[in-house]
C-alpha cells in the first residue's frame, strides 16, 4: 500500500501543469471622449475564448448595473495567454472591438462577468483628469498615469482590420508613477438632479446633493456647478437661465476635505412655445397652451391680470399640444375683455402678452350661471315689430344677453359689408328670371285668346243677379 501510494505522488510531479486563465480590466481612459478605452488583460497561462462574456456598468448615483459591452461584441473574440484586448469608443490603432457610443464617465464601476454569469473582475474609480488614464500596476495597484493602450504597443496605424493585431504577451516596462497622483476610492457621492427639459430663457433651479461615507446626508465643503454653456458658479442650490435652444451637460462636483465626488444631468432646452391661447371675457378662465413637441414643466410661472397674479404651483407639467384652463374660482384673477393678461417666467420676466384681438374666441361671453347674474337698465335699440312700442324703449336687461347682443351685431357687419356686392349680382340675376316669367305668362295667355271660337259669347255684369239673403 505504501508503495502505490508513492506511486501516485510521482505521478502527480511527473503531471504538467493546468494553466489557469486571470481576465482582469486593467486600464480605463474616460477623457477625451473619442480617445475613450477599456483595456482588458489576461494574466493566466491559457487562451480565453470571451464569447458569451459581457461588462456592466454602473454610475456614481446608481443602484444597479446596466450593460456596456454586451456579449454579441465579445461573439468569436480570444485573448491570448499574456495578451491584452482593447475596447475604444473611437478607431484607435490596435482596437480589438469599437464602440461608437461607448460612455465612460466619474465615479464609474464596470463589472466583467463570464459565460456563466459568474463576476470575474470589478474596478471603481473617481475623478480621472483629461488625457489621463486609471490604470493596474505590475503589483496590482492602481495609478493615475499616461494611457497606455493594448499595454503600450506602438500606436502606429496596422493593415488590414482592426482585429488582426496579434495579442501575445509582451515585456511590460518600469511603471512611472511622475505624472498624476495615487487614486483615492471615492467615499461620497454626489447627485446633480434629474434629467430636464426647459423653456429658453426661463429661470431654472438646480439643487445638489450629496451623501457620506454611510450614505447619510452630507454638507460639503464646496458644491461647483458647470452648467454647460459656459457658465459657473458655487453654491448648494442656484438658478440659471439658458437663452439659446439646445442640449447641454450641467455638471456638479462637490469636495469635502480629501474627498470628491462628480454628478451630471442633461438638459435639453427647447423654444419658449407656450401662450395665453385664450380668455373668458367676463374673466371665468384663462386658458395656456403647449405649442411644443414635448411635455414643459410650467411650475413657478405666474399668470398676471390687471395688476394681480397667480402663481402656477410646483410640479405641473403640461402635455405637449395640451391646452389646459385656469378657472377664475383657483386663480382669483379678475378681468374683464380687453384688460392686460400675461404670462411671466418664475423670475417675472414676460413671457407673452395677449391679445384680445388676436386670439380666436375671445370675444365669445362665457355661460353664465344665475348664481352670478346681474340686472342693469340698458336701453336697446328694437324694431316697432319686436316691441310693439316707439324705437328706443326702455328694459331691463342681464348684462350677459347685452354683451351677447353687442357681440353677435359687431360680428354680423363684416359679413355683410362683404357680401353686399354678392347680393347686388344675386338681385340682379332674380329680376331677369322674373322678367322672362311674366313675358312667358303674357305670351300663353295670347295665345289661349287666339285659339278661342270667334262665336264665343262674352260675359258681362247684366248676365249676373244679386241676391239678398239676409232676409231683410
């Protein structure tokens, strides 16, 4: 038994050894975008087939992972013993797979997985400065340094695609460690807001936020704002306008003591399209409409009737196309046709002014309810047929059938001011048709005279009797 035992431990020596694959990530360049990589290394003894493998990624301020480099664009890639791939979002020399919108920005986690679902590497990193690269040292730490893609082979342009560069290993130099500082993990979190979408020249507020080590809510040092088009400023919650349409990034950094952290939203600001499309002229509504193509956050404007405003409240987003109106009983806005009515940013500046005349239907009185009826003594002008009375008699009228009378006579004059020359043509044609009728008649009735026998008697008054018959 002792000798079989012996045996099998010579076999065991005498055995080669099963080379083991390590895929790790091990470099990361997130600026400037189009020179954007993920360098991927084996550091194993055996080939790695990745097809079926994928990367995650998740951001700063994000609570779940969502894909990067799915696994149709690992489909048929290897890695050799030894070998690097390169993963660039632009046509980088050496690039084994390009992805064109391939984003990568602070405060990142990627997260490699292989066939099997199973995580095979995950790597974190803060703030990494413009034409700098994160990346893994010959004992495993991480660096801040000069990018080295494809671990550092010539960048020279090569034939062919761009999968035909071989992936053997190569003689990694000296890391030089003059350029950048050591990474610092990153222990707060920062959170910009939510995506938006904004009217130009609207007064827009942006309230930053971070959070500590724990997760507890944190008042940092500083909170930096860069809204994208140039401007910038300090402070916790600020406001700013953007004059011009267009898409921007508002980024927000904030630092307390030896520790950052990075956020950004998109804003997208479209022209200020919305209007006062219409009043009730006895002030029962003003009614605003979304000319846009998207949804408009409308909070915080105020809508301003002879001197008195109301405030649209906090959250009140308005349908694209969407009209919506304000009843006088929420707004307490008074007016009357023709008084001053406008539409004002939150900061008070005018947005649209309306116009009474302009506006379609807003002349048209509202329905009033006898609730809110009002009798005056009105004189208005009747017909002696309509009154059976003298012209200009006095009645007691509510001013809600005035107003309607005023407004349908004001709208019917045009109409006939314009069709007096259609009418004149209409009588014109009406009398030669009736012409033509009475020269017709005459003429049958000539001719029934000249048909009639020449011995036909002729009637008169002494062929008839009169009788009394009221027995008188």
């Amino acid at each position: 038994m002792t000798k079989m035992k012996h045996l099998w431990i010579i076999c065991l020596f005498l055995l080669p050894p099963v080379a083991r694959a390590e895929m790790l990530v091990n470099e990361v360049q997130i600026l400037p975008t189009e020179a954007r990589f993920i360098e991927l290394r084996n550091t194993g003894g055996a080939d790695v087939n990745l097809t079926g493998w994928y990367i995650q990624r998740k951001t700063a301020t994000g609570s779940s992972f969502n894909s990067l480099v799915t696994s149709t664009q690992f489909e048929g890639k290897n890695i050799k013993a030894g070998g690097y791939l390169l993963i660039s979002r632009g046509a980088l020399p050496g690039a084994d797979i390009v992805i064109e919108n391939l984003t990568l920005t602070e405060g990142n986690t990627l997260r490699m997985r292989n066939v099997d679902g199973e995580d095979v590497d995950q790597v974190t990193w803060g703030s990494i400065p413009d034409g700098q690269s994160y990346q893994r040292t010959s004992s495993g730490e991480w660096i801040i340094s000069a990018p080295t893609p494809g671990g550092g082979k010539s960048q020279e342009p090569t034939e062919g695609s761009q999968s035909q560069q071989t992936n053997e290993a190569q003689p990694q130099p000296p890391t030089q460690t003059t350029q950048g500082a050591p990474f610092v993990e990153p222990t707060i979190k920062a959170y910009a807001g939510a995506d938006r979408t904004v009217l130009a020249g609207s007064d827009v507020l942006f309230e930053g936020k971070a959070t500590g080590l724990k997760n507890e809510p944190l008042e940092p040092e500083r909170f930096s704002w860069n809204f994208g088009d140039g401007a910038i400023t300090d402070g916790e919650n600020v406001r700013h306008i953007y004059r011009y349409p267009g898409d921007y990034v508002v980024v927000l950094h904030a630092v307390s003591g030896k520790y950052a952290a990075s956020d950004y939203a998109r804003v997208r600001v479209i022209p200020a399209d919305i209007v006062i499309s219409g009043a009730d002229q006895n002030g029962a509504y003003v009614e605003i409409a979304n000319k846009a193509n998207t949804d408009i956050d409308v909070s915080l404007f105020r809508i301003r009737a002879n001197a008195k405003e109301f405030t649209i409240p906090d959250h009140t987003i308005f349908a694209k196309g969407a009209s919506v109106r304000f009843a006088q009983n929420i707004t307490g806005l008074s007016f009357r046709a023709n008084d001053s009515i406008s539409l004002l940013y939150p900061n008070g500046e005018i947005l649209f002014v309306f116009s009474w005349a302009e506006a379609p239907g807003a002349s048209v009185p509202s329905v009033h309810t006898p609730s809110v009826q009002t009798f005056s003594q009105k004189t208005i002008p009747l017909s002696s047929e309509e009154s059976g009375e003298a012209l200009g008699e006095s009645v007691f009228v509510d001013d809600a059938s005035a107003s309607s009378s005023f407004s349908a006579s004001a709208s019917a004059f045009p109409a006939e001011k314009n069709e007096n020359k259609n009418d004149i043509a209409w009588w014109g044609a009406l009398i030669v048709v009736a012409a033509l009728s009475a020269g017709s008649v005459a003429w049958v009735r000539r001719k029934e005279r000249a048909a009639r026998p020449k011995d036909a008697e002729e009637l008169s008054a002494d062929d008839f009797d009169i009788v009394d018959i009221s027995g008188k």
